[in-house]
C-alpha cells in the first residue's frame, strides 16, 4: 500500500520526543515490510540546513491567518538518513511560518510560538493537498497516517474530499491537545460547520487534537493500556467522552525501539559489549563460565559508569547497586517520589543512584541539594548526553521510571535490552511491557521487572526495596536480566499490526 506519514517531527532531523523516534522507524518498518511510505514534515531552518539536495515540486497558495501563503512542497535528498527514507523524504516550505531558529513548537525564550495555531493549520492544508498527489509524481497514497495535535486537521479537510485517502490518526501523549480560541478559528478560514462540540469545539476554543478524534478514519494510541486509560476522567484530558464514542475504532499498539542504535552487543558507548541471545560477551577472552561473561561484561560497564559519575568505584563499593534514571525532570516523570523516597533509600540501603534529565526548576534544584547532602550515594546530570544514556542503561542494575502517566515509554524497553530490570508504575505502557517480579512469574520465568500500583513514594521505595532483596540472589536476578534481554521489542510485530489497520 502507498502510506504517507504526516508528523511534525522525525528523528535524527528534529525530535523533542517519543513522537519523533516513530515518525522515523515505523515507516522504515513498514517499508521493510513491503509498503510504498513517504514522509512529510513542514521545513523548518534547521531541517533545510541539513539537506544535501532539495527539488522543488509544486507549490500551492494556501489560507492562513487574513493571508495567503505560497507553500512549496520540495523533495528532500538527506544521503545521511541511509534507511530507505533518504529519497522519499517531502517537506512543506513556508518561510513566514517555519523559518526561524528554536524548537518547532517553542519561542528560544521558552514561550509557544504565537503563531502555532497558523503554522500547523497550513501544514496541515498542504498535506491534504499533497493526498491527492504529491505534484510532478503519479504517486497517491491509500492511507495518510497523522501524529499529534499538528496534524489533526489533517483528517478534517481530508473529510472535504471526494475520493480520498483513508486517514489514520496516533495520539502520543493526550496532555497536548492544540487547544487554540474561537479567533483563531475564525481568522484561519475553517468551515463554520466544523465549530460544535461533535467536532472540533472544546470548551470555548478549539482542539486540533479533537479534529483528529472527529475525522480520522482509525485512531490509535500508543499503547494497549493507554488506550483503555485515555477512555476515563482520570487520565482523558476533559476528551474522554469523544475517545469512549470512538469505539472499536480505537486501537493501541505498542510502540517498539531501533534495536540497531539500542543493542548492547554493538554500543559502540560501552566499555564492554556483551549479548545473552548468543551467550557471550563482545571482545572478551574466553571464559568456562560462559553463562557469567554477560553479567561480567555489565559489571565493567558499571565500574566505569561509577567513575565517569565520579562516585566509589572500586571491587567492593561498586558491588552496591546501581539505580539509574533518564528522563524529564517534571510531575509526569514522579520526581516528586524520587525526591521523597531517596533519603530513606540511602538510610536504608547501600543503594547509589544516577540521574539524568532535565525539566522543571524545581526538581533540578532539589536534585543538586541531594546530590549535595549524598556526594557519595548521588550523581545528577542536568541536561541530556546520549552516551551517558546508553552508560546508564548498561552500567545500572535498577532502572527507576514511576510515571504518573506514560503513553507507551521507551527507556523501560531500552532497560530490558540491556538487562536493567525496570522498576515502574502500573500505567499505560510500562504496564504493557514489565512484568511483576512474585513467585509465579519467577517460576514460570516471565518475570522481567518490578511493578507498584499505589502512587506514592512509600509504594516506590518498598518495591525498590524488594527489588533489592532479589540482587542479593544471583540465579534469580541473572535469570530476571535474561528474560529481560529476551524480550521482543522490535518495530515488526507493530508494523504488522499497522499494516493489518490500513488494510481493515
């Protein structure tokens, strides 16, 4: 099938998160599978810099807010991407509205862009334009596949007309929903019979996200269980009741992770490479214990990452285990539970943590005064590195993520790879992918992590604390890693179930 991706941004040319990692593997996925996909984004400065070639197709005049925009549709040459996308690669060229330095959604200063409600409602206008043919090419797409509030609309002026693609349309996260007022409805031209709560009004303005609900002819989420939790108060963001009417045509599917770049038998990031899928250890002598050179190699990555952190490294302190933490520091994360439980850890444990992230002042100012009080039991990071990220992954023996809320999750799936057990929360997508480390599971062998249901950070620190017990048992906690690495995480099982929604 033909399958044009719309999304607002894609990994490596501009990412801010989850979104911009599926806009790049999914379709790659998918092509792998035998489908024909093309990628749209809108042309931001940064983006355009980065291209090696860029050929002008068409170009459309397009309403925005009281004016017209000439919006060009180039076809971009980016040898780097070396995945399959490199040629089919589209971006929607409106200097007034892309053309500017800073993250495509936010000002250098840290505030929306003003013009947010323009800028993606014109990107949005000239991907439906792109749906009836992409200009200079007899190439049309079955199915165009919309990702977040940016391109909600796109579903909406889909809906004008006839014939057209099918349209599918992946919320990531709810919490952001294009919320826009009434005058920005008004100047931006949308059809007046769009404006009702069965549409796209909401509460007084209007939500792109909505639009997305309204028109699309499938709606997915990016995991089973946040599929079911976007359906109650507590977690729809005010849309539960449009998500509960959509019915079967909701679906989850879980996102997967490029098992190329998170693969601990060739992180090139890592002192000691190692695999238990083939039972060895990369670069290392040979050893008759075979089934211990993977925990070896860990431990390496372990020493180092101590080092590198600054904190006690040597034979004896660095057998106290490692937690590790990679993310944004903000409420969604439950940095409030870390920053409650970790003086009762450290009190309580020989426990040693390292933090990497940023976000919210105030949880970056707690985590200094912390890692202030502990100098020896804290290491925090402000900011992001991604080698320290795959050190972390490796060199950790905990993985710490206890979201309030987490559409799928990725760094607990990066943690299971790397034979980290993960210890999470019971929602959304962490719940789909870690199991529960009791009695049953380790009997049955599925167990890979830890799980605690009761939001708080007594709940957090006592699962901890069992997870704890556990590294004191060699056989158990080898076998937890195991399972762990054992785990399908890939991007085909997806992409099957993808293909198996454009097809229904």
């Amino acid at each position: 099938m033909n399958i044009l991706f719309a999304a607002s941004e894609a990994f490596p040319l501009v990412k801010t998160g989850g979104l911009g990692d599926v806009a790049h593997a999914l379709p790659i996925a998918l092509k792998q599978l035998g489908d024909d996909v093309r990628l749209v984004l809108p042309a931001y400065r940064d983006v355009l810099a980065a291209m090696d070639l860029l050929t002008e197709l068409g170009y459309w005049d397009l309403p925005g807010a009281g004016v017209t925009h000439r919006v060009r549709v180039l076809q971009a040459h980016y040898t780097s991407l070396d995945d399959g996308l490199e040629e089919y690669l589209y971006l929607i060229d409106v200097p007034a509205l892309f053309d500017r330095a800073g993250n495509p959604y936010v000002h250098p200063d840290g505030y929306d862009w003003p013009d947010n409600a323009e800028r993606f409602t014109v990107f949005s206008r000239a991907v439906a334009q792109m749906a009836k043919g992409i200009p200079g090419t007899d190439w049309k797409p079955d199915v165009v596949h919309c990702h977040d509030w940016q391109t909600g609309l796109v579903p909406a002026f889909l809906s004008m007309f006839h014939p057209r693609p099918k349209s599918v349309f992946t919320i990531h996260n709810l919490a952001y929903s294009g919320y826009f007022s009434h005058s920005d409805f008004t100047i931006l031209n949308l059809p007046p019979e769009w404006w009702s709560p069965e549409f796209v009004e909401f509460y007084g303005g209007f939500s792109m996200l909505k639009a997305g609900l309204a028109f699309a002819d499938q709606v997915t989420t990016v995991s089973p269980t946040y599929a079911r939790e976007i359906c109650t108060p507590q977690y729809g963001y005010r849309l539960e009741g449009a998500l509960q009417h959509l019915g079967d045509r909701l679906n989850g599917i879980l996102n997967g992770i490029d098992l190329d770049i998170w693969n601990p038998e060739t992180d090139s990031h890592l002192v000691q490479q190692y695999s238990v899928t083939n039972n060895k250890v990369i670069n290392n002598k040979k050893n008759d214990k075979h089934d211990q050179q993977w925990l070896s190699a860990k431990f390496a990555n372990k020493q180092h990452l101590l080092s590198k952190a600054g904190l006690p490294s040597d034979d004896t302190s660095g057998k106290a285990p490692l937690l590790g933490f990679i993310g944004r520091l903000v409420e969604q994360k439950g940095l409030d539970l870390i920053t409650s439980m970790l003086p009762e850890l450290f009190a309580s444990t020989d426990a040693v943590m390292i933090i990497l992230g940023s976000g919210d002042s105030l949880y970056e100012a707690q985590l200094k005064l912390l890692a202030d009080k502990y100098p020896s039991r804290l290491h925090v990071h402000i900011g992001y590195s991604e080698d320290l990220a795959h050190k972390v992954e490796a060199g950790c023996d905990l993985f710490i993520m206890p979201s309030r809320f987490e559409p799928c999750g990725l760094n607990q799936m990066y943690s299971l790879r790397y034979g980290t057990p993960p210890v999470v929360s019971f929602t959304g997508g962490l719940a789909d992918t870690v199991t529960d480390t009791i009695a049953a599971t380790l009997k049955d062998k599925t167990a890979n992590g830890f799980v605690f249901k009761e939001f708080n950070a007594e709940a957090l620190l006592l699962t901890i604390k069992r997870a704890l017990n556990l590294y004191k048992k060699p056989e158990q906690w080898q076998q937890i890693c195991e399972t762990a690495m054992a785990q399908e995480l890939g991007w085909e099982n997806s992409a099957k179930k993808y293909q198996a929604l454009y097809r229904d």
